[in-house]
C-alpha cells in the first residue's frame, strides 16, 4: 500500500530552510527533521529564488506580482 503524502505549512518549511543555510548541512537538518534531503534543497532554492512569495501553500505555484 503507497504511503500517504505528507504536507508541511509554511512555517515549518521556513523553519527548517533557515536551520539548513544556518548549519550549511542539508542532508544532517533533512535527517533531524525526518524529511527528503532532495526536497529541502528544493526548498532551499524556492525559497533564494522567491523570498518573498516562497511557499504558497495548497499545491499552488508561485506567482510573481506580474502574474497576478
């Protein structure tokens, strides 16, 4: 049986992103937090690239204030 999906808000994600570029450790905080190293560094470069709008929530991707 597939393993259910987990879903993280934005706070946790924001928490442990700022845990990582403090530590320099992707792969040490991904395992502290119990989460995919592969989808940190994900998170990393979501939230370099998009500060500010990083982490919509509910599936939805980022828009930039063009888009919107």
């Amino acid at each position: 049986m597939a393993e259910e999906r987990k879903n993280y808000d934005k706070e946790f994600k924001l928490k442990v992103v700022e845990v990582s570029f403090a530590r320099g450790k992707v792969k040490e905080v991904a395992e502290e937090y119990e989460i995919d190293p592969q989808m940190l560094a994900t998170w990393r470069s979501q939230y370099k690239n998009h500060k500010e709008i990083a982490f919509p929530g509910n599936g939805k991707k980022m828009q930039t204030e063009a888009e919107k």
